[in-house]
C-alpha cells in the first residue's frame, strides 16, 4: 500500500470554499494536513450578496476534526478582494504554498440576449480572478522557491453547453491561463493546472429542478467530495504535472488535452489547396499534442522544411 499523500501543514488558499465543491476541497486537503485558507464571499450562485457564516462554518467544520483554517470573505470579483486574499493568508500563516481557485457564479442565458451587465460578472469571478490571484501569490511563490496552482474549469466551457456564452469561455481560458503559468513559472518552480469537474451543487440542483428521479441519480454518483482526490493531488508537491487540464466528475478522473491534426503543408497553399485536402486537415488519426506554442512552431518548422522550406532561423541571441 502506497503511502499517503500528505501536506505537512503546507498552506492552501481555497476560493468559494463555503459550499459544494471548494468546502469539499478544503475539507480534504484539511484532513491530509493542510492549514487552509476557506475564501468565500458567502453570496448567491449569481454573485448577489455576502455572508461570512459559510466561510466559517467550514473553519469550524476542520477545527472540529483537528484541522487549522482561517476563514476569509474577500471577493474575488475585484483585484483589491484578491490582493487581500493573499495578504491575508501569508500574514496569518507566514507562507502560501498552493492556490486552488474554485469560487464561481453562473446564469444560464441564450448568447442573444446577453447583456454585459450577466457578462462581465462571471468572466470577473472565473477568468479575472484567475489572473489576479496568480499576480499576487507570485512573489510568495518566488521567494519561496516555488508553489501550485489550480484553476477549477469545466467542460460546459471546454466542451460546449447552451446558455452559457460567459461561463463557458472563461472557464475554457482557464486552461490557456494554466499553460501560459507554467511555461512563465518554471523557472522559479512554479506549476499550474487546471481541473474540470461536475458534481451536484446548489447551482446544478437549481437547472436539474422537478426531475426528482434524476436529482437522485446525481446525488448518488456525482458527490462534490469525489472531485476533491484530484484536486489534491494536482496541488501537492509531488505532483509532476504542469499546464495540463484533468477532468474529474463521479469518481472518475481523465486528462483533457490539445492536440493539433499534422493536417496538409503546401509551400504555395491556396484556397482550393486547403479545399482538395480538408478530409486530411479535419482528420484525427494522425496527431501531436503542442507542449507549447514554442514546440507548435519547431514541428511547424520541421513540416515547412520537409515541404522544402529553407530551416527556420534561431531567435536573435538564443
């Protein structure tokens, strides 16, 4: 039996960690020995209002069961709420070691009759909050010498779900944002992944409704706290993953990935080129996975000079 994983009192910042899916985060990284920060604004699915109870409740919920956690009720819809988030914790415990951002608000409303009054808020919390999270833990991350990021997607915005023209792009961009921190971090040891999950929540059991048969079925199988293994192992030291997107939904976890098609290369290409060879283009039989948009453009390279390109100069001082 292999040992369990454990985090020796590391620190851990939790967004939206008052209810569903973020309580069931910190919780389980509490119970592996985590000091926990339990951010939650304590407002509704739709970003109205705020109550610091939930934050607290879910403290209590680890000091009850041995834990240490503080609870924080900074928004994170703002830079200030996120500048003060961190703040707060390394204050409080003197170091951060690993940021899970998981607070989240949702409408559901058709792509013509969004208004930017339900657009920005959700981009402000999912994608805003991404970005101003990691500028203000990074300098912790560097003077420590490393640290971990989780950014919580989904696969409405990964994979596509109606309704959700706000939502669903800026959770997508989280995997962009987790490729572009690992490529920046690390230098200085610092790793970024993203984790799409599904689980019953208060926002799916409002869009589940009436179907009382299939709100049981989700209760069951698809409980908030089975998403948490993989979350806390995406943020443990010894995970070697970074820049990747994992999907985790009913006790079942997978990778999701980007792969491009080695598609068609013409030195002279032309509308009726593309045309003649789109079957080969579209085609997924033949693939590679970018490790990044450097390694897109040496396979770019290499496919031009087969094509009988002349090979792709260095960069000027590299």
């Amino acid at each position: 039996m292999s040992d369990q994983i454990q985090f020796d009192g590391g620190v851990v910042v939790v967004t939206g960690a008052g209810r569903g899916m973020g309580r069931a985060h910190a919780l389980a990284l509490a119970e592996r020995g985590a000091r926990v920060v339990v951010n939650d604004l304590g407002g509704d699915s739709v970003g109205q209002g705020s109550d610091p109870g939930p934050a607290q409740a879910v403290v209590e919920e680890i000091e009850a069961r041995g834990g240490v956690a503080l609870a924080n009720s900074d928004s994170v819809a703002t830079s200030a709420g996120c500048e003060a988030l961190i703040a707060a914790a390394a204050e409080h415990f003197g170091r951060i070691d690993a940021v899970v951002h998981n607070a989240g608000i949702v409408t559901f409303v058709p792509i013509n009759e969004m208004e930017d009054e339900l657009l920005v808020p959700v981009v402000e919390v999912h994608l805003l909050a991404a970005v101003r999270l990691t500028r203000a833990v990074w300098p912790h991350f560097v003077v420590q010498g490393g640290g971990r990021l989780l950014y919580i997607s989904s696969a409405a915005g990964l994979f596509g779900s109606p309704g959700l023209s706000h939502y669903g792009p800026a959770k997508a961009a989280l995997a962009s944002l987790a490729r572009i921190v690992s490529v920046e971090g690390a230098p200085v040891g610092v790793r970024a992944n993203t984790l799409a999950v599904f689980a019953l929540t208060r926002i799916l059991e409002s869009a589940i409704g009436d179907d009382h048969e299939r709100l049981e079925w989700t209760r069951r199988y698809m409980r908030p706290e089975l998403t948490s293994a993989a979350a806390v192992w995406l943020v443990h030291p010894d995970c070697p993953a970074s820049g990747e997107t994992y999907h985790a939904l009913g006790g079942r976890v997978a990778r999701i990935f980007i792969g491009e098609t080695v598609g068609h290369t013409d030195l002279n290409l032309t509308p009726e080129g593309v045309r003649e060879n789109f079957e080969k283009i579209r085609s997924t039989e033949d693939w590679y996975e970018p490790e990044s948009d450097a390694k897109m453009h040496e396979a770019t390279g290499r496919w031009l000079e087969d094509a009988g390109a002349e090979p792709r100069p260095k960069r000027a001082g590299k």
